[in-house]
C-alpha cells in the first residue's frame, strides 16, 4: 500500500474543492492532496448537458474565468459574458495544470475514491487498479463533497418508468434521432427552465411543449446580477432587498415587497411562487418560457406509463412518440448544515452565493486565524433549502456573516478584491450617484433589517406548541 503525508486532504475537485485550494495556497504554503473519483476537476460540470451555462458573470465564478467581457449580441446582450459549462471544465483542468500541480503545493489523484478515515490515517482506492492509499493528514481533512450537486445524467428518476417510454436527460436530447410527438419536461428548476429555452430555441412549438411544475420559482433578473463596471445595478440590488428587509411586516409582506423592487421575481407572473433556489433569468428569457402556456401543477410525478403520466394530485395522458425529459435532480443538495470547522474536518457549505466565493472564504479564515470558534463565527453555514422561506433564513445569516466580516479589516480587503465575489469593482464606482444612493440605502437598513429578519425567521417557522 502507497502511503502519503499532506497537511490537507481535499476530498472532491469541484468547484468547492478548488476554489478552496486555490486560495489556500495562495494564502500559505500549505500542502495538499486532492482526490476525485473523476478523472478531471470541475465536478458536476464534466456531466453537465452541452447547453447549461452559467447563471451569473464568469467573473463570479472563477479567479480568472472569462475575460470580463460584456456582450455585444445575443440574448445575453448588455451583460457580462456566462461561461458554457465546456468553458468550465477548461478552465478547472488550466487552473489545476498551471497554477496547483505548477505550484508544487498540490498533488491531485483523478479516479480515486475516498473511503474514509481509519486509525486515524485516511484511505483512498484507485477505480482503475484498486490500489489503496493511505494518507496520514497533519493538519485538516477538507470535505468538499457534503453539498455535492445531483445532475439529471448521474441520478436515479424519483419516480417509477414503464419500460416503453421515451424519457430522456438534457444530455441525451440532443442526441434524438426519431422526432417527437410533443415534450414534457418534468422539473420547476434551472435544468428545466434552460431545456425549455433550448426548445423554444430549436423551433419547437410552445403548444408542443407541456411543463410539469410542482411549485414554481422566485427567480432573480440578470440585470441586477452583474459585477465590474455594472455593479451599480447590483448595488441597487442589495439597498432594495436590505430595505425590504428591514420594513417587511410579515413574510407574506417580505415577498410583495421584493416583488414590488424586482429584487426577486415569479417565474410566472400569474403563480405565486413556493421555492428559491437562487435561479437568474434575463427578462427576454422569461417572457420566452411564459410562451408555454401547458403548465401542470399537480404536485410530483410518481409514475410514468406510455399512456399516461401519474401524479400526486392526478393522472395526465401521454403516448409512445412523446419525448419526457427528466430535470428533476435536485442540483443543490441541502443535507442539514453542521460546523463547517469541525473536531475531525472542514466541511465545505454555502456561506454565501455562490459555492467558489463560500470556499474562498473558507480557505482565507483557515489560513489567516487559529482558533475554530472564530473561524466558525466567521463561516456559519448558510444552506439553500429551496423553500421560499429560506430566503428569509439566507438573508439574515449572510448580512450576519458580512457585518462580521466588515469588523476585520483583513477580510474586509480581501473581499473587495476577490474576483469571485460579486461586489468586486465597487471601490471605482464610489462616485457614481446610484452607488451612493445605494450604499446610503444599504447604511440605513442594515441593522434593522437583521433585526426585522429575526422576527421575520419566528414567524415563517413558529415554535412547536
Ligand atoms: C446543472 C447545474 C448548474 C449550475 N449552475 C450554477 C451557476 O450557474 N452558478 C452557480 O453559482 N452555481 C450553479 N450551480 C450550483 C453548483 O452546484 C455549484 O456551482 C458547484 O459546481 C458545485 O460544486 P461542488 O464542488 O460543491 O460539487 P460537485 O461539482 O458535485 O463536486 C463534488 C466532487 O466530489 C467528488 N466526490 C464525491 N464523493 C467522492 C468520494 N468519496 N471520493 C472522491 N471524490 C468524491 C465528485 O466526483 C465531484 O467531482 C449549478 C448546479 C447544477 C447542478
């Protein structure tokens, strides 16, 4: 058995993983081995459908993703350009190959699978030999696999399939060869709402496109989730909803109120929403989804049958030449949050949007402070459940965590030149009126809206009697 000494073992090259590793050794001179049971970084993104894109600016996703370009055409037109998820991938792979392995900090070992601890030394097998490593961890064992994405192309269909129908994932519809007699994409989430652009795109019919939702999305508009020279509009962004914050008088309130701001939006302007998952959409992508007008609402599906689809709330009919395409992975799992430093690991969570900014933090407060409690105070965990409600629980926790973060200079700097946060660029938009605005906005409601969030929190989850 080959056996290894590291200061850190980061078990998973996501984008969690790396993001971490890449700031921790820029940060110290620390040691790591990365496992992954693929055989490249980038995690999800190696088995995402070739249409996925980012949501948000690539500059808030990767140090050195993209090149902050804003585009010219398209219907991205007028925003920071999105990476495609083979932009992605390319961009792992480079920053593993030329900035880890280059800095002779890391070590990576594709197709091997962490087994766990064992005697207080930790194991990792090859996929391909079976050969075990025994790695014996001086300092952490970092877990970057605890909020693992589920993809549609990975998973099991939480649901039952009749040997005869056609249902396919993301990744296979591109592949179709016999046309189809009509499409039912089942899922309320990113994945679905991305298959049905690409429908529409490809000249499907909106009339050929039947959509089951069982609860519908809060999304957030692309025009305010931008970075750089547009970051005023982000600023304004972040003063409304503090506002709405702070003056919300129920939960109820709290929702018309980002509403009414367009801080968030329904995906459907006719359907109050149930979930937020932090999805974006540019306007002219939600005006185009809301040409498919066969929506299902009738809770999730528990059988799909060649003559008919089988429901919560009832059954809808379908046929044989009927394509289905499953979107129905959940993306973010949302285990329950747990310490992210803890006794035995780092547990790498959602501190704040997005997951490479949470690593980030994580890495900077692991090599800069020594004791756990604060590096725990510095990092509470934030999940994202995908109940609309939670969005008053990530509220607060990430005003909580910014506050804290304000009261350490060091933190403070590194944060406003991180690449991958959003409010990057801020510092030459000082002059800009509608940055002033909204930083007075910001100053005015910040603690009441923490405080108006905790009463906010009791009453969307009230005490059991
Ligand atoms: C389709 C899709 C689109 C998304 N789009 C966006 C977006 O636009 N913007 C955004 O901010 N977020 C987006 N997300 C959220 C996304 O989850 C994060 O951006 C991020 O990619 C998650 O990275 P991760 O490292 O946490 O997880 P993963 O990408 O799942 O990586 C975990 C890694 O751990 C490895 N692993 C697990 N167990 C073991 C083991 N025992 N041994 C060895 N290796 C192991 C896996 O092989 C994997 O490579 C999207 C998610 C999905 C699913």
């Amino acid at each position: 058995m080959r056996t290894l000494e590291t200061d850190y073992l980061v078990v998973g090259a996501g984008a969690s993983g790396m993001a971490f590793t890449d700031t921790l050794i820029d940060e110290s001179d620390a040691d790591v081995v990365m496992v992954d049971r693929r055989t490249n970084p980038g995690g999800h993104w190696n088995d995402a459908y070739p249409f996925v894109r980012l949501h948000q600016p690539s500059a808030v996703y990767g140090k050195r993703l993209g090149n902050d370009e804003i585009d010219e055409v398209g219907p991205n037109a007028g925003f920071y350009e999105r990476a495609t998820g083979a932009e992605i991938r390319g961009y792992y792979r480079r920053v593993l190959d030329e900035e880890l392995l280059a800095s002779g900090q890391v070590r990576f070992f594709g197709m091997s699978n962490y087994i766990g601890p064992d005697g207080g030394r930790h194991r990792f097998e090859s996929r391909l030999t079976g050969e075990t490593t025994e790695v014996q961890v001086r300092r952490r064992v970092v877990d970057a696999t605890y909020v693992e994405s589920s993809i549609p192309a990975t998973h099991t269909p939480p649901f039952d399939v009749d040997a005869d129908v056609r249902l396919v994932t993301p990744n296979e519809l591109v592949d179709l060869t016999d046309p189809a007699d009509g499409f039912t994409v089942i899922g309320a989430g990113k994945t679905a709402m991305d298959t049905c652009g690409w429908l529409l795109d490809h000249g499907v019919p909106p009339a050929e496109i039947r959509w089951i939702r069982p609860r519908d999305p809060w999304i957030h508009q692309r025009r305010h989730m931008q970075t750089l020279e547009l970051v005023p509009s982000l600023m304004e962004w972040i003063s409304l909803w503090m506002e709405a914050a702070a003056n919300a008088e129920d939960v109820p309130d709290f929702f018309r109120r980002l509403e009414a701001s367009g801080v968030a939006v329904p995906l459907d302007p006719e359907i109050e929403p149930e979930t937020w998952r932090g999805a974006i959409l540019s306007k002219d992508e939600r005006d185009d989804l809301h040409r498919i007008r066969n929506v299902i609402r009738k809770g999730h599906v528990q059988r799909l049958s060649s003559d008919r689809i089988v429901l919560d709330d009832g059954t809808v009919p379908t046929d044989p030449q009927h394509v289905h395409v499953d979107c129905t992975a959940h993306g973010l799992k949302t285990p329950p949050a747990r310490p992210v430093f803890g006794p035995d690991r780092i547990t790498l969570q959602y501190i704040i949007f997005p997951i490479p900014f949470s690593a980030a933090i994580t890495a900077y407060v692991e090599a800069t402070r020594d004791d756990d409690a604060e590096k725990n105070r510095l990092c509470p965990p934030n999940p994202v459940t995908g109940d609309a409600e939670n969005f008053i629980r990530y509220t607060l926790i990430s005003l909580r965590s910014r506050a804290a973060w304000r009261e350490e200079p060091d933190m403070e700097e590194c944060l406003q030149h991180c690449r991958i946060g959003f409010v990057q660029g801020i510092g030459d938009h000082l002059d800009d009126p509608r940055v002033q605005d909204a930083l007075e906005r910001i100053e005015e409601h910040r603690e009441p809206a923490i405080a108006n969030l905790e009463r906010l929190r009791e009453l969307a989850t009230p005490s059991p009697s």
